[in-house]
C-alpha cells in the first residue's frame, strides 16, 4: 500500500472522529457564541429575504442564514459564523410573549391603541381599523411583533385615546365643526383642509378624547344625506316654514311660530320670512331662508292678534306717560287700539302713524308694542 493511499485513509478517520465528537457537543446559548462554535437560539422571525433572516427573543436579534417565515417563532441550532448563525437543524419554537389589548389603528404605521400607542412591526390582517383585538408577541425594537392575535369585538361607546365611529347632524360647520350624536354635541377636528356643512348627517371616524366635552380628530369623513325635516322639530331636525318677526336680537330675530330665535338672517319686525331651518340647542340655523318686506302688511287695527306682529295705521286721540313708556291711543274708522312706544319718539294728538309691532294686551284692551324708531311713521315721515 503506498504512503499516500494510508495517509487519505488516516486523515478520512480523523474527520469522521472529529464529526462524531462534534456532533455530540451540547450547543451554547447565543449569549456565549463564539465564531465556530454550535450555538442554539429561539426567536420570532421578524425579516426574510434571499436566504437571510433575522430571528429576536426580545432581547437578541440574530442573524439566520436561511428563508424563514415572517412572525413565526422558531428554535434553530446551528454554527455562529460571522456574528450570525449557519442552521444545522430549524424546527418549530416556544417563546414567552407579551399580551397586549386594544383598538387596531392604522396612520403612517399599524398601531395598537391600549390607549397608549404601542407600534406594530407588521399590520393584522383581517382586523378593521377600530376593531378590539388581543396581540401575543415581542418588541424588536421599538415596535411589537404580532405573532398571535383575534378580534375581541367593537366598542360600543367613545372611550378616552380610541378610535370611535360618530353618526350625527352636523349643527356648527367648519373645521371644527359639531354634530349632534345620541342627545350630545361632538366636537370635529377634520385633517387635509375638509369642512362641515351644517344640516348634513355624516359619519365621523377617528381618535375621541374625552374631557367632560367628547372632542373626535376625524380620520375618515362621510357624507349620509340630509337632517329630517318634522313639524315639531327636536334638536338636529330641520324645521320649515313661514311667518313674520316678532323681535330684532344683536345677530338674529324671533319669529312667530318658532320657539327659539332664527340665527344667520336679518330683518324688521312684521317681515315675513319663508325658512327652512335647522334646530339647535339655543336657536334655529337659516339653511335656507327668503325675506318678504313688511310693507305689504295691510292695517290690521280692526284685527289684533296677541303675539302676532302686525301694522297699525291712523290717527292719534290720546297720549300719555306710563312707566317711563309712551301710551297712545289710535283709531282709524270706528276701529281703537293702543300704541306702547318709547319716550324718545314724540307723539302727539292728531299725528297721523304707521307703526309695526306685536300684538298684546293692556288691561284686557289690545296693544301695539313698538321697539324702535323705525318701525313707526309719524305723518307720512318715516323716522
């Protein structure tokens, strides 16, 4: 036998010694790897491509050098090469989790909202944003890896730091606005330069925060149609109709047949205004509303209504002082009736006068109440 033949030969059964002899060492945690030696790791799989992945306990994230499958927690065993491991063997894992629960949410990266935001490395498929859900898994990083999640159901009210859908009336418009939700005012906080119409029913979606007030920064935005219009409107119903001013305020006016003033118009009193309006909690809201002027008002001394506005026309018979308040009596035919005016309007016997006002009472006798100098003439001489 030559020498190089007993020489393979020798060098074949060391390397079969030196295999068997290493096929029976005990592999070392990744903590005391060394290059070379045969180390076992388990971890979530949180890359994978080309042959290379990388694999964290929550605490080491090390390099595999092989396809693994994203957010599945795998044991592997193999030899730590370049601060990374060559597989000798993967098989199925078992690692501790953090469970965590909240609402799915999803911005410029998937999130859970338990309230307090915890970034997620991959999105739930499956879950809608909003949705409760039960997250198992581990941080790489500062993100939570999901390896384990199911929907445990929808809220059924806002909650402080969640994500709520609104459905309601829009009673203030802008940004913000307020819609009207279940007998409660929702403020409404719109992104990319949205308003609110009001009188529109919308569905609001997005992060509510809750200080006493509900307060809702909008994600979503959708448009449903049109508030209800009723007879005898309630608080986000539109009301329609016509009739004539009572009274002037500082930006609004009062009509006969509403019971709360008429805000976003403006006029005199005995005008007629045609409106379709949309009740809220302290007045109406012109949506739409066309002004007749009082001055097709026939004389209506010989029919008086309490609490209905109305033009008076004739002659003054009597003038007096009461209360700081000008009490003149005006007849025209065999028709009578009282003027309250105020004392800075000169009044006297035989004027003749044009006054608008509402109707009432004084002493069981019918009365004129006038408010302004513009809603009386005295001679044919409009003050």
């Amino acid at each position: 036998m030559r020498l190089v033949d007993i020489a393979l030969i020798l060098l074949s059964l060391v390397f079969l010694a030196l295999t068997y002899v290493t096929s029976n060492v005990e592999p070392v945690s990744i903590g005391e790897a060394e290059d070379g030696k045969l180390v076992e790791f388990t971890g979530v799989c949180v890359y994978s491509s080309d042959g290379f992945s990388i694999l964290t306990d929550g605490k080491f994230s090390v390099p595999v050098f092989s396809d693994l499958k994203l957010r599945k927690v795998y044991k592997v065993i193999g030899v730590y090469r370049r601060n990374g491991i060559k597989p000798r063997k993967i098989e199925d894992g078992k690692i501790e989790l953090e469970e965590y629960e909240g609402a799915y949410w999803v911005d410029y990266y998937p999130s859970l909202l338990t309230p307090k935001k915890i970034k997620l490395k991959f999105g739930l498929s499956g879950v809608e944003e909003g949705e409760l859900v039960r997250v198992r898994g581990i941080f790489f990083g500062s993100k939570l890896v999901p390896v384990e999640y199911y929907v445990v159901g929808n809220l059924t009210s806002p909650k402080d730091g969640y994500p709520f859908k609104f459905r309601g009336v829009v009673l203030y418009g802008g940004n913000p606005g307020i819609i009207f939700w279940k007998n409660r005012s929702v403020k409404v906080y719109l992104k990319d330069n949205q308003t609110l119409i009001p009188g529109r029913v919308v569905e609001v979606f997005g992060i509510t925060r809750i200080t006493g007030k509900i307060i809702v920064y909008t994600s979503r935005l959708r448009y449903l149609g049109s508030a209800n219009v009723s007879e005898k409107p309630n608080v986000g119903e539109i009301a329609e109709g016509e009739c004539r001013i009572i009274q002037k305020l500082e930006n609004r006016v009062k009509l006969e047949c509403l019971d709360l003033p008429l805000s976003n118009v403006t006029g005199r009193v005995g005008d007629k205004i045609k409106f379709r309006a949309l009740k809220r909690f302290s007045d109406y809201l012109c949506l739409n509303c066309t002004l007749y002027p009082r001055e097709n008002l026939g004389n209506m001394i010989c029919n008086p209504e309490a609490g209905k506005a109305g033009k008076v026309s004739g002659v003054v018979e009597n003038v007096k002082e009461v209360r700081g308040r000008i009490i003149a009596q005006v007849r025209n035919g065999n028709c009578r009736i009282l003027l309250k005016i105020k004392p800075d309007i000169r009044i006297e016997i035989g004027d003749k006068v044009e006054a608008f006002g509402v109707f009432s009472t004084y002493y069981k006798k019918p009365i004129l109440i006038v408010e302004g100098e513009e809603d009386i003439c005295l001679n044919s001489c409009c003050r």
